[in-house]
C-alpha cells in the first residue's frame, strides 16, 4: 500500500526536488501555529466580537514582530512609549515609520 501511495504522488514528489526553496516538510508552519492552537482555550473567554477582534490585533503585533527578528514584548513597549507622542491627526508616513519591518537597525538593537 504505501508503496503504491508513493507511485502515485511521485509527480507532486518530483516538485520538491525540481524546486530546492520547496521545504520538505511542514514542521515550520506547524512550529508557527501552535500559539494559536495554545491561545484558543483563552480566545474562548473573548466574551464578545470585540474582545476577540482585540486578541487577534494583539497576536498579529506580536507575530508581526518575530517575523521581523524583534523581541515582541520591547517592540510593543517601544509602540507605547513612543506611538504615544505622537498627534492624534499624525499622517500615515509617520504611522508607517513605527512598523517593524520599517526599523531602523539602531532601533532595531534596542529592540530586539
């Protein structure tokens, strides 16, 4: 059976080995979904759709940052200390300047 299995995906097969950027196994992807399979039980405590829409911006921040090498909890202490200075009208290029793929390396070494 598994043999047969194997003759059968052998097309999909060849895919990874023609293309070298194609991982061979999912273990990353799976690495990176599991704080949400965690915080699953706590989004059930969300109480309401803004709660729960309030989670999901919080988890997108703090994804946002490991993906761009950023230590999540001074990236996000960095957004409140200094996003708090800024006017109530600031334009979208000084709200941009505050992504965390748009860190200058100074500012990305205090926080990282």
């Amino acid at each position: 059976i598994a043999v047969t299995y194997a003759q059968n995906q052998r097309a999909l097969i060849n895919r990874v080995l023609d293309f070298g950027e194609i991982d061979l196994s999912n273990n990353a992807s799976e690495r990176n979904m599991k704080s949400f399979v965690i915080g699953r039980k706590n989004w059930l405590f969300a109480t309401s759709p803004e709660g729960a829409e309030a989670n999901a911006i919080w988890m997108t921040i703090v994804e946002t940052a490991k993906a761009n090498g950023l230590d999540p909890r001074k990236y996000i202490e960095y957004l409140l200390h200094e996003m708090s200075q800024l006017s109530v009208f600031a334009r979208d290029e000084q709200v941009d300047a505050y992504l965390p793929w748009n860190q200058q390396p100074r500012s990305k070494k205090q926080i990282a």
